[in-house]
C-alpha cells in the first residue's frame, strides 16, 4: 500500500494572518506532497512497501545507502506532526496534567517558550524544533534537516518546522517573528496533551 498524504487537519487559509494560505499551498500542497511521492517511489518493489512509516524512519535511520528513504520518510512524518501541532485560534496555554509538567521541566509557560524560540531560532540552516517528553520530565531538542525524534526513540509532544520555506513567503528572514507567532496564536495545546498519553 501506498504512502499517503494525510488531509490538512484545517482549511488551507485557516492560520491566516499567522500563517497564509499561499504558503500552506506550497508546504503542503507541493513540499509536503513531494516528499510522499519520493517515498513512494523509492519504496515501490521493497518491502517498505508494507511497513508503516514510522518503521521505515527507524530502519532506515542512520543507513548510508538509506540516506533518500530517510529524508523523505522523516520528512513526511515530521510535517503531519506539524500540521497537528497547530490550530486556527490556537497559542494561549496549556492546562491540566500538561500544564503541570510545562511548570515543573521549564519553571513556567514563558520559560518554556523562551526555550523553545531559542531553540527554533539557534537551529543552523534547515530543521525542526521539539517538545518531547522523557518520562514524565519535558525536554526542548533541536533536529537538522529531517532528522526526526522518531529515529531517537523519543515521543514527541509538538513541532516547529524552520525549514525557510515554512515562512519565508510571509516572513522573509524574520525566523523570530513566525516562532513566535507559532507559540502565541498558533500551538495545539490538545495535540501535545492527547500525545501525553
Ligand atoms: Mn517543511
């Protein structure tokens, strides 16, 4: 069976001011799908074919000859995660069990965010910034390229893609402003929660 791309789990213009919708049209629509196709090319005849994807980023993770199937497989896994993560009317704060362990791993909500944009924007050239939770104890990572917490064995709990064209149409170089703007009006707090569990 075929890898697929997943539905946007929002309208296209949804995230507008934050996000637009030309460039969800192109990240999803054209990055986002691209890294489906690939895939799918590079695993037709194999037995990936019937592997899920998260094992197929756990074996090919790390393969030398394996370089082109990780990047698109991480790479697709990593964006669904993304869209997730996000939510129109979203950013606010967490509540609950979740807004308990933000307290207790960060010493705060604007500790953790002041983490978070640091990683995000301290990440050279292309990659991801993570929320991931370790027992019970919250940690911020930073990955390149399509490196994904997938291939570590770690659960992620959110993401931040800062790839440049995650918001170059509508931020130019100004990779704070769109970190910020994801942490503020934009962050899924019900995804990391539902991924506590
Ligand atoms: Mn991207």
């Amino acid at each position: 069976m075929a890898f697929e791309l997943p539905p946007l789990p929002w309208a296209e213009n949804a995230l507008e001011p934050h996000i637009s919708a030309k460039t969800m049209s192109f990240h999803y629509g054209k990055h986002h799908q691209a890294y489906v196709t690939n895939l799918n090319k590079l695993a037709s005849g194999t037995p990936m074919e019937k592997q899920s994807l998260e094992d197929v980023i756990r074996a090919s993770a790390g393969v030398a000859d394996k370089a082109g199937v990780f990047n698109n497989a991480a790479q697709v896994w990593n964006h669904t995660f993304f869209w997730n993560s996000m939510k129109p009317g979203g950013g606010g704060a967490p509540t609950g069990k979740l807004a308990d362990l933000i307290n207790t791993s960060f010493g705060g909500l604007d500790k953790f965010k002041e983490e978070f944009k640091n990683a995000a924007v301290t990440q050279f050239g292309s990659g991801w910034a993570w929320l991931i939770n370790e027992g019970g104890k919250l940690k911020i990572t930073k990955t390149a390229n399509a490196d994904s917490p997938i291939a570590h064995g770690q659960k992620a709990l959110l993401t931040c893609d800062v790839w440049e064209h995650a918001y170059y149409l509508d931020y130019q170089n100004r990779r704070p402003d769109f970190v910020q703007a994801f942490l503020d009006h934009l962050v899924n707090w019900d995804f990391a929660t539902r991924n506590l569990s």
